[in-house]
C-alpha cells in the first residue's frame, strides 16, 4: 500500500489532522482540566494557564490528610477479588459449555444473556435489602458479591466462545492421554484463552473499581469506602480549598489513567478482542 | 501497531463458531440419565448469578406489588396501586424520565455511532501519530463516573466553567448549563458522546481491520473518490458492527446513571431525570422502594423490548450481510 506516496493520499491525511487535532484537544480538556486545578495553590487561579506557581503540595498535603491510601486498599480488594472470581467461575463455566452438551445449557445461556442487558438500578432495591438481612453493610463481600454476579454473563460467554474456537482435535489428543475434565480445562483450555482472560479481567477491572452506585449505598461506616466515594468523603472537610477538591480526584484519577497509558496496548487488543467476538 | 488486534480477528473470522453445537458429545451422551458433568462446572456462576441478579430480579418485581417504607418490617400489600399511580398521570415525574431515557437513547446512540465511525474513519490507515490519538480518544472509557462528573461539572459550572468562559470571551452571555432545564439534559448529551465515543471508535477500527485492503485498491483504480470509498466501501463493511454498537449504545443508555446522578441528581426540576435516577431516588431519598421497584420493573420491561427488537435487528443484519 503505497498510499503515503500518492498526493492525493497525503492532502487526505493533512484534512485529518485538521479535523483530528480540535478534537483530541477538548478530548484532553477535562482531564487536563483536572490536573491543572490540582498543582495550583489558590481557588483563584484553578482555570489559570501560566505555566508559573505549578506546585505538588495539594497532592501532598491531601495524601497526608486524609484516608485516601485506606480507601485505595480498599477499591484494590474489591476489584481483585471480583476479577479473580470473575475469571474462575466465569472460564469454569464456559468450559462447561463448550466442553459438555447438556440439556438445559440454551437455558444457562438465555438466562446470562439478561444479565447483559440487566441495569443494575432495576434490581438496587432488593441488592440493598440483600445485603441488609444477610449482614454484609460495610463488609468487601457486599461489593465483591454483586459486581462477580453483575460480570459473569459477559465472562461466561466470552469463555465459552474461546473455547468453542479451540480446535476438537485438542481435546481428542487430551482424552486419548486420559486426562480428566479439570485438568483439561485447566492445563490446556484456560491457557490457550489468554486473550479472553485479558479481556475480562479489563472489563471487569474497570467495572469494579469504577463503581459508585453500589460502593456509595453499601459502605457507609468510614471505614470500607472505595476510592470513588473519596470526592464525597472529603468535600467538606476541603470545602474552601477548591486545589486540594481538584488534588483529591486527580489522586483518584492518575492510577487508572497510568496503568492505562502504560498498558494502552493490551487494553485496545483485549477490548477489540472482545468486541468482534 | 494493530496488528495483533488484526491477526486476532482475522482469526475469530476464519472460524465462527459460535453458536455452533460442540461436536463429540459421546461423554455427555453415555451418561444421558444422570445430570451432565457439565452442570457442576456451571453451576458455582449460576450460584452467584442466582444470588445476586436473578434473586433481586425477581423480588423486584414482587416488592413492586408492596407499600413498605424500608425501615419498618410492615409491607402492604397494594396490589397494582403503584403501577396506577405511576401510568395514570398521578406521577408526573415518571413520563418525564420515559420520555428522557427515550430521549437519551435516540440522542447519545447515533452521535457515538457518528463520531466513533468519523474517528475510525480518519484513523484508518497510515496516519502519523495515529496510536495517540486513537489513546486520547478512548481514554475517557476508562475513567470513573465520579472523576468524569467532577471535571465536567467544573466545565459547566455556571459561574467560572470553561464552556462558560469561553462562551463570555466570545461575546455571548453566560450560560447556566446545568441550572436551566432548557440545555441540563443536552450538556449531559454532550459528556455521554465524550466518554464512550472512543470505545465505538476502537470496536470500529477492529471491524475496519477485517475489510480487504484489495477492495480499496480496485474502488481506486476504478476512480472513486476518497468519501466514496468511504461511502461505498467503509460503512456497508462495518455494518455489522454498526447492529452491534446500536445494541451496546441502548443498553448502556438504559444502564446510564452514575454521570448524571453526581451532576445533576436528576434536575433542575426533573429536566435531566432519567428512569434509573428515580428508582433510586424513591427508594432511599423518598423511602418508597415499593414505589421505585415499579418504576424499576418498567425500565426491566422497557430494556427487554429494545432488547428482543434489536437482537432481531441483528440476526436479520448478519443474514443480510451474508
């Protein structure tokens, strides 16, 4: 494809850039936004754009102060957690799926489809009353519980359908050693479906630890708060430094925006992966 | 750069299988009396499934039958009331919010289908600086409600935002965004097309990757021009995805809350309501959860029709294409 050499080609991608550069501009702007506000020292220059009087100290000074570093323990368990379950029951039932053909299975299929389209506000009524009469207010399982459930369908099938792709001849040779199930599922499916585990662990890494909703309703005591609920956490207590409100959500931001910059790559391919699929 | 995205899909569309039955069945086949073995792998997610969706789907849509306030243990039994109340113009506010989740839909599906295409489009190919901007792009997709709520609310802010500013630095008269009814809903719009437009961008540029290059090159021989082959070539490829992301952009239309309910909680004056905002604003600001488990079994009723009518869509697209 010579098309860089053809003129025609090179004014095309000069009305690119064109079009692009604005674009990605205001694409950047809340985040910069954000940052900015972060490194100023006074309320009055939070939108300043002199390049002078840049300081770390509200990121600093809100470190120390406040309970953020509790809070981030706090979003990693949850997010963990669920990923790990999430990958494990999730490929166990994909394997199961794909590797036996059983009476019931369009059923099981049917059934985590719903949990796709599912909002999670249509069913917050119950999941709060669950989670009130099983006595699981401010106790990880509360958020580990339903963000495993509201990630499964997802997991389940995008599992099931890697393991379908895997050639029959496969599991033929696995027989033919007398291996068992489990151990074909473990030695040799759930490693050939790297890229489907890559995938979910993105979905539902995001999933997790982005959550509000459900963290806000169900850790309340000070103590169990995911990072999300930091702005509201701290907003009073910062209620007249409006850097130190900024220095906390970039706090809260620059975690996942450099794990994302850092592995940008394995987060197109996995999420492009899971799409075609 | 996207080659391993390529290789990958190339790969998928060798080999669709999916939705094929599994051959060799003989273990399953043998033992047809007792339950399959492929139950015991199933049945640990179903378990936490069963628990933590399907329970609550179903209570519900049977605490929408009840009158309770979530703090006494006393539930009446009312019937169909609350469906009366909300379908029979006794709740105002409950039209308001169909008729912005609607609104939500028609709006924010087709501007990040448009802009997730158009991006895609201008990506596709040997563009300098093409992985930045494909990164700048798609990085709002990763960020979390609370962040994305925050420095928007900052943009506008009706006293000093940047779109207020900019808006004064131009010669215009400050805008209140989020404070009037009038534009609250069209600024919310706007932060919804931000965040996910990337993630279509990036699901289209996939789809682009499969369309055979020789296609272009024989469109360009013939003497089409650059927006014809986009017309002729680009967008009946994709298609596909297209059904796909319509389906992702309706569920997640109907899954929006978290952005809106930090920014506005719904007002000014229920202007940005949407359907998920009043189910939570019944059940634990107004303490009705009777109320808002009806409210609730609505928008389940609502998000299964658009469910059925677009995986129809789908299946006849795929047909079509063919």
């Amino acid at each position: 494809m010579n098309r860089t050499t053809s003129r025609v080609a090179a004014d095309r991608l000069a009305w690119s850039h064109l079009a692009l550069l604005p674009l990605a501009v205001l694409w950047l702007l809340p985040i910069v936004l954000l940052l900015n506000g972060a490194v100023r020292t006074s309320t009055a220059d939070i939108f300043s754009v002199s390049p002078s009087g840049l300081t770390l100290e509200n990121l600093i000074a809100v470190w120390r102060e406040t309970d953020l570093l509790r809070m981030f323990v706090n979003s990693t368990i949850v997010t963990v957690a669920s990923v790990i379950a999430v990958v494990v029951l999730g490929s166990l039932a994909g394997f199961g799926l794909a590797y036996y053909r059983f009476r019931g299975s369009g059923i099981v299929l049917l059934v985590l489809l719903s949990g796709i389209m599912l909002a999670p506000a249509a069913i917050i009524v119950p999941l709060y009353e669950l989670i009130l009469d099983l006595g699981m207010l401010n106790t990880y399982p509360a958020l580990v519980g339903p963000y495993t459930a509201l990630g499964m369908a997802a997991s389940v099938l995008l599992y099931r359908n890697a393991f379908l792709a895997l050639p029959n001849e496969l599991r033929e040779a696995a027989s033919l050693d007398g291996a068992g199930s489990f151990r074909i599922y473990l030695r040799m499916y759930l490693p050939l479906a790297r890229t489907a585990t890559v995938t979910i662990a993105i979905l539902q890494g995001l999933a997790a630890w982005n959550d509000y909703i459900l963290a806000l309703l169900f850790m309340t005591d000070g103590k169990h708060e995911t990072v999300q609920l930091a702005f509201i956490a701290f907003q009073g207590q910062y209620f007249s430094s409006l850097p130190k409100q900024f220095a906390v959500m970039a706090i809260v931001m620059l975690p996942v925006l450099i794990i994302f910059l850092v592995a940008q790559r394995a987060f197109v391919s996995g999420l492009s992966a899971g799409a075609v699929k | 750069m996207t080659s391993s995205v390529g290789l990958d899909t190339r790969a998928k569309e060798r080999k669709p299988v999916v939705g094929t039955p599994t051959t060799g069945t003989t273990p399953a086949r043998r033992r047809r009396r007792r339950p399959s073995p492929g139950w015991l792998y199933v049945a640990p997610a179903l378990a936490v499934f069963a628990v933590f969706v399907a329970y609550p789907i179903v209570a519900t849509i049977r605490s929408s039958f009840y009158d309770y306030d979530g703090i006494s243990p006393i539930r009446d039994w009312v019937g169909l009331d609350n469906y009366r109340e909300m379908l029979g113009g006794l709740d105002p506010y409950f039209w308001k919010a169909v008729t912005n989740t609607l609104l939500w839909t028609v709006v924010t599906v087709p501007a990040q289908l448009l802009i997730g295409l158009g991006l895609a489009v201008l990506l596709d190919g040997a563009l300098r600086g093409k992985v930045v901007y494909r990164t700048v792009f798609f990085m709002p997709a990763v960020l979390s409600s609370a962040v994305i709520a925050f420095a928007w609310g900052w943009i506008f802010n009706p006293d000093e935002g940047v779109a207020t500013r900019v808006i004064r630095a131009t010669g215009g008269s400050g805008q209140a965004w989020l404070a009037e009814p009038g534009t609250a809903i069209w600024a919310a719009f706007g932060v919804s097309a931000w965040r996910y437009s990337g993630l279509f961008m990036l699901f289209y540029l996939a789809a682009m990757q499969m369309i055979p290059r020789d296609l272009y090159e024989s469109a360009r021989i013939d003497g089409a021009s650059w927006w014809q082959r986009v017309r002729r070539i680009t967008v009946p490829q994709v298609r596909p995805m297209t059904v796909l992301l319509t389906l992702f952009g309706v569920i997640g239309a109907f899954r929006e809350f978290e952005v809106v309910y930090i920014l506005t909680r719904g007002g000014p004056a229920h202007a940005t309501d949407l359907l998920s905002i009043q189910i939570y604003d019944q059940a634990f600001d107004l303490s009705r959860p009777g109320y808002a488990a009806a409210i609730a079994t609505a928008l389940l009723v609502l998000t299964a029709i658009c469910a059925v009518v677009l995986l129809r869509l789908i299946s006849w697209a795929n047909r079509s294409v063919e």
